[in-house]
C-alpha cells in the first residue's frame, strides 16, 4: 500500500504548502467500503488508465471547499458557484497529474479532466469493483479535515 500512498501524501503537502500557504497534517491512511456513509459535501474525482484503472477523488465539506477557493482566489465565496467547483477540480487535477509522475515506475497512467460531486451525502461510483479504496486523510487550519481517496488496479501490463 505505502508504495501507491506515498506519491500522494508528499504531492498534497506539497500542493497544499504551495498554493494555499498552509501545511497538512496527514492522519491515518485506512482502506474505506465503497458504500461507506461519509459527510462529505463536494468531490472531485480524476479518473486513472492506461496500464492501471482506478481514480483519485478529493472529498471534502462545503466550507473548506469555501475558504480554499478564497484563499487561490482572492474572493470571498458564500456558496458552491462556478469558481469553487473549478478550485476545487485544479486541486484534484494538479495532486493528481503530480502524482501520476510518482508512479510511473510501476504504471504508464492517463489521467482524465475532473469531474465535481456535490451534495451532502453524495455517492461515487467508483471505476471498478476490484480496486480497493485507500483514503488519506488530512488535516489543515488546525481542525478542518478532507479526504484524499484513491483506488488503483493493474490492468495489464503492471
């Protein structure tokens, strides 16, 4: 498991060292069920192929989600709008592709354009029911937390 978290954890503090100024506290990475309840409120999610299938989702609550987009903005946001998604889509875009560099000693991977899920309680339909879903969690500002899911299957030549 280390050798797929790892690329991960050092690409979001990175990211989030980078462009949010801030340093993440990385809790306890734990495989999750994919019908899990969980409380988040948006999510944006790479799809993986190529010699592996999976995706990276970054999963969070409507507030981090405000004050991040705040913060690579410069603007105050009250709501989910058009910028909070596209914020929240480059997080997941630039952790993702980051990392994809990371793990290209095991897999050629392509990555796809992000897509946003909102709502309380959302589900995600993950891309394949084999992978396993390894959720890091990480705190920032002190208590805010947020979740960074990934799920990687060898798909051929791996």
């Amino acid at each position: 498991m280390e050798k797929y978290v790892k690329p991960f954890i050092e690409v979001c503090e990175n990211v989030f060292k980078e462009f949010i100024g801030e340093d993440l506290v990385v809790e306890n990475p734990h495989f999750v069920d994919r019908n899990e309840a969980h409380n988040w409120d948006i999510s944006a999610i790479i799809g993986l192929t190529g010699e592996a299938r999976g995706a990276v989702v970054i999963s969070m609550r409507r507030d981090l989600a405000l004050r991040l987009t705040g913060i690579l903005t410069g603007a105050e946001h009250t709501d989910v709008d058009d910028e909070v998604v596209d914020a929240i889509g480059e997080i997941v875009n630039i952790v993702a592709g980051n990392a994809k560099r990371g793990l290209e000693e095991s897999f050629r991977l392509v990555i796809s354009l992000p897509t946003i899920v909102r709502g309380a309680g959302h589900e995600i339909m993950w891309p394949n029911d084999l992978a396993r879903i390894i959720c890091i969690p990480f705190r920032i500002f002190g208590n805010e937390t947020f979740c960074l899911s990934v799920a990687i299957e060898a798909s051929g030549g791996a």
